[in-house]
C-alpha cells in the first residue's frame, strides 16, 4: 500500500479553561491508505502542529512533516520505522515535527494493524498484553479540602492508585503543599498508591524540591513526578540522591528516543513516562520501553486525554510483565470521551487491559466530533495550505 | 516601558532549495516598546513559529507565546528573564515555543540595549567584548575537487578556519568521505583550523562515526561536529571516549539551556555550539555560556544566517577571553545578507568584534526586506489570528 492521505482534525471544547487538563483540546490525525484507515492523536497545541505538516521547506533539514510521509510505502513495522527516520532526517532543524509525527505514527500502527489483522502490540512484537493497574489521574483541589474530598472519591470509586497533580502545588509555600499532600493521603487511605505530580513548578531548583522530601516519605508517595523541568538531568539527579530518598517519574515532555534515554541514563529516574502522543508515537514509545526495560527503569504511560490516546499510550509497553501501573484519565472533557465510540473500561479486577483488536482497537465517533471541529485556515501569499477537511 | 506590539515577518528568497543552507528564508521579529524598536531573527521554519505565537490556549501549560509577552514590563534586564521564565512555565508543553521564544528574547536585548544606551554584552556583564577567529561556514561540495576548490577559495580569502559540512557528507561510504575530508584540507594547507560538520547524519550511529576518526586525525580536524542526533548523549560520549581523540562539537539543536547542560555535563563535548535563534534568545544562551565556562567546555556561536544573527550569537560569550572561535556565515542568500544595511566586516586582524553600538548595533535594512516577504494568512473559526504585518 502507498499512504494516500494524512488529514489533521482541529477539536476543542467550546470553552478553554485556564487549568492543568490537556483533554481540552485535541489534534486527530487520520491516514488512509489501500482502503484503510487508521486514527492518531497528537498530545501538542494543535495549531503549530498542523504548520509544522503544510508548512513550506526552509533547507534540507527543515521540510515539512508531509515531505516525509504522503506516498510513502505501508505494508509492515519495518515501514513505519522508516518513516519516522525520515521524518527525522528531512526535519529535525523544524520543533514541532516530534509532536506531528506523534499522531501520524499513531495511525500508522492503527491502520497497519487492521490490515494485518493483529493488534499493534503484536506487530511490536510482545506475545502477550499484560492488563495494568490503573492509576486515576486527577488535578489536586483548590484546597486541601477539596483535595481530600477527590481523594475520598477515588478511594470510593475503588482505585487502587490514585495521582494527585498540577492545581498550586509549587506555587506557595511549603507548608501548604504539605497540606495538600498529606489531604490526599487521609482521603485515600494508608493502603492504595499515592503519587504525586509537581508539574515541573520547581524549575531546576532541587532546594525547594529537598524541602517537600520529607512530607513526600511520610505519606508514601510512591512517586514524585515532574519537580522539575523536562531534562534537567542536574536538577534530576541530584534530587535522587537526597534524603529521605522518594523514587522520581518523569519523561512525559520527552519529544524523542534519545531525549527519553537521557532521562533514563542521567536522571536519576525509578519511573519514565512517556506521552506516545509526543515522544514521535509507537515507534519511539517502543525503543524507549525496550531501553528502560534493558536499564531497570519502570515505564509507564503518560495519558491524560483520550481512549484511542491511551489505547495508543499502552501498546508499547503492555507486554512487558513487571511494568504494572498505567495512567488512566478519570475526569477527562466530553471531547475526549467523544473521540471513540467505546471506552477502555476496567475489567473485573480493576484493571486496564488493551482491546484485542486489530490496530488500537478502538472506533472514532466521528459523528459526535463535528460540533468540536475548529475549522482552520492557512493561506500562503494567497494560496491555501490547509482548510480542515471533511470528517 | 511596556511591551506595546511583537510583529513576527516570514521572509524567504523565491526560490527553496533542498540544500543545508539555513539561510534561505528567515522568521524576523520587530519588538516595540516606549517609543523603541528591537529587531530579533528565529532561526526556525518560520509558519510553525508564528503559529505558537498566536494559536489558541490548549491548557494552563500549552499556551501561546504571546501569552506571556505583550503588555509585559521591558526596563532592566531582569524583566527579559522573567518573560523567558513565564514563557516555559506557560508554554512548556508547546514544542514550537522556544524557537518563538527565540526572536523575542533576541529583538528584547536590542531595544533594551538602546533604551539603556549600552551593547547587549554590557548588559549581560561582561566588561569588554573580545574579537573572534572567524571561521567561514560552508557546504561541502557535490565532489571532493569542489569540496577542494571551495577550500582553496577559502585559503586565498584569507580565513585561518574554515569549516566544511552537510553536502554528500555520512551519506555516502566512508572512503567517500574520506576523499572530502582530505580535499578540504588539501585545497586550505596544514596551517589553517579545519573543521568537520556532519550535520548529525549518522543519527545514533558510533560504529560509523568511529570508522572515520582515523582520518579525521589524519587531516587533524580542529573538531568532529554533530556526528549524531542532538542529545543523543550516549552516542557522543562512546565517541569522545574512542581513539584516536578528535574533539567533538555539538549543540546547535539545543532549544532551552537543560538541554545545553545536559550536552555539556554529558556528550563528552570539547566545544558547545549554541544558535542564539533556537536555544531560547540570548538569555539562554548566556546561561549556557557562563555554564560552559565553569565546566571547561568552550563555548561557540552557531550562525549561518544574517548578521542580526551574528550580533545576537555572539553577544552571550564575546566577553568570554579564551574562548577565540566563531562561526562567520561566508556564503549567505541575499535575503540574510539584505535583512541589515551594515555588515560586520572582519577588522584589520581579520576578526570578528561585535558592533560598539547600542543594542545590537545593526540596522534593520526594512526597504529591502518587502520583495521577501511571504504573505501569510492564518484564520480560526474565521476569525484572523494573523496576518502579515506591515514592515
């Protein structure tokens, strides 16, 4: 098969909230190819994103995402991986490329799976989906009450492991970050997970980060996730070595394979998170599963949007066995309900297992979607390089 | 002051070709403020960098850059590192932003500089600004006698450092490039520094790069540049650890300072190569540089474009005394060449100094950008987010 089409969706709640849930919005990228077609999500500002596809040529190394893709050849993993070498090559002087190909390879995997007739973690070659132990995920209350509210809701809900992120944690005192903390951990209980996401508010300044240690051990945070910005791999590790020791996650701002291996090999890391929707997709999501694998490193999946998003985001680690936690996104918007007619439920233990269908094994509503359509338009000197295309 | 307007020109020659001449089109900046006017230059694919200006809000942490500029305080130089900061902290999860970020920061020192009446090195702390070795920047030739001619040319301009790269280069045998290798140095005699740019063709690749070490000390190369992917931290250390030792240089990818740091403390680099245009303006790169001083890692400009590009590249280190090298862009499209009336012109010791002028110290040449501008036009929901500007 030749890759006919590439089409990228501009979604969006009516309304954008000033808060930190990325399932406000939502680039949708589909591909046809052979009377096929496949569906990938972009976790990135969807604007930039659909430039970083039409825009013209600046030099060798700075082509548009599309100068790599359309008309390309589609009939197996190897493919794929080609493509997005391509794109790396043709690109990498452009940013935003990582985040386009993000949902491009997506579709790929989803559109080869369905020809192939085989779910894509096979065709990344695991034997077997291992079902995972859903973490909620969810933004921490205004207040520490409120905070202890949602934490009594998931307890109640019956997740084993709960995230509490973002909201003003990092953005006072210590002490009200404690409050916070130690709110979520009352409202959950002493027996479920509790980790712990910073947002990367400290920066690169581990002093703030050493102050919270503490309170992070004593309501045991099974991780402390993003204190500080993506690839401060000082900051990192330094922190890993302080006292009371509490094991680090991070990675999810990772927009490539080799930036994902210097987190794991310099940050000092016990968790990689990684956003297949902006790491470059499968393909990346995979070498980086494979290297964390290798190197002791836990991986787990970074997904705060839709299903076919956290379909997309297990498919490269499901078989591997001992990485048994997953993000699951408790309190999503509509629009990411509404991108897939079904949902990824838990099943009878609480878990979260990858649908075993062809592709990501999830449908696109594609009716429901059109009231979120964000209809676009680029001209260049006068003539249109993109118009948002017919659902 | 406040920041009044941030006028963002897409500019190009009417004619792209697919060569590794980043020189081709450009993404200019006008600043104003107070009755002031600051020019800076993105060394980026211009549309998606206009698009991360302007685009919607995705979420509290995905916004666009102008989010975090227009309206801000411009008075000291405290006020453009708060504007960086704000600008990561509200657009961390937007990949395009730094190279947005970039002009800004850029066109933010000039007009700080002429308000205050001083150089842009003065505000940055350095006393006294140091004269550069130029070396002159060009492709490869398509066959070694270009590639020797190019080098003979070079010889007889007078530069004592010339630097060769892209073209044919690691794509190819590597007794195809040995050829070129050893053509250069031949057409420019043992007496000049030679440098070697790869243009990070060989991706991941040390058994390739290894293979060409021993000519590579053969022509005794002044440094081996960007043999790999940017951050590709485990390749460039296996290779700095090879022998024979051929300094390596890298860099120029980096788009934030962790980036830089996570290169400088990791890849084993002699030489950090940092474009001004891409890291994040000169407030980043002055961090890298200070940082790359502590470190014992020489710092040098990455510019292959205008000479607003220049005066902004080299304003980070040109206080820095030891480190003696800088990029010059030899061979220019008109249009980098037409973006200042003036050009820094090697003085008698055939260096490069920086302009003792207020601010940059060049001169936008605006009458003679308007045949280059590329009319561009972005609609959401048909409503005008951006059009072009009146230069």
């Amino acid at each position: 098969m030749k890759i006919e089409s590439v089409d990228f969706f501009y979604l969006s709640m009516p309304e954008i909230l000033d808060i930190g849930d990325g399932s406000q919005d939502a680039a949708l990228v589909r591909v046809r190819a052979g009377g096929w077609e496949g569906w990938g999500e972009c976790e990135a500002a969807p604007l930039p994103t659909i430039a970083a596809y039409v825009c013209p040529m600046s030099h060798s190394a700075c082509k548009p995402v599309k100068a790599s893709v359309e008309g390309m050849n589609l009939n197996e993993p190897g493919d794929i991986e080609k493509i997005s070498r391509k794109v790396h090559e043709n690109s990498f002087d452009l940013l935003q490329a990582d985040h386009t190909l993000s949902g491009i390879d997506i579709a790929l995997w989803d559109l080869l799976g369905k020809y192939l007739n085989e779910p894509v973690y096979k065709l990344l070659g695991y034997k077997k989906a291992y079902s995972k132990i859903p973490y909620a995920s969810q933004l921490f209350g205004d207040t520490p009450e409120q905070t202890y509210q949602k934490a009594l809701q998931s307890k109640q809900s019956g997740y084993r492991a709960v995230k509490f992120g973002w909201g003003p944690i990092g953005r006072g005192t210590a002490a009200m970050d404690e409050a916070h903390f130690k709110a979520a951990r009352e409202g959950l209980g002493s027996d479920r997970y509790l980790m712990i996401d910073i947002g990367t508010c400290w920066v690169e300044d581990v002093t703030a980060a050493r102050e919270r240690l503490k309170v992070l051990k004593e309501i045991n945070a099974y991780w402390l996730e993003e204190p500080f910005a993506n690839m401060a791999l000082d900051a990192y590790s330094q922190l890993a070595k302080s006292e009371p020791r509490v094991p680090l996650a991070a990675g999810e701002g990772c927009n490539n394979f080799v930036q994902a291996a210097a987190m794991i090999s310099h940050a000092g890391l016990q968790f990689v998170q990684i956003d297949t929707g902006r790491v470059g997709g499968i393909t990346a999501a995979k070498r980086v599963a494979d290297l964390a694998a290798k190197k002791g490193v836990t991986y787990v999946n970074h997904t705060f949007t839709s299903h076919l998003a956290l379909s997309a985001s297990l498919q490269p680690y499901v078989g591997l066995k001992e990485d048994i936690i997953c993000e699951y996104p408790v309190e999503p918007k509509q629009l990411a309900l509404d991108i897939t007619t079904g949902h990824i439920a838990l099943n009878k233990s609480g878990e979260v297992a990858v649908p075993e269908k062809p592709g990501l094994g999830v449908d696109i509503n594609v009716k429901a979607l059109k009231p979120y359509l964000v209809e676009t338009d680029i001209f260049i000197k006068g003539k249109r390089v993109y118009s948002t295309p017919d659902l």
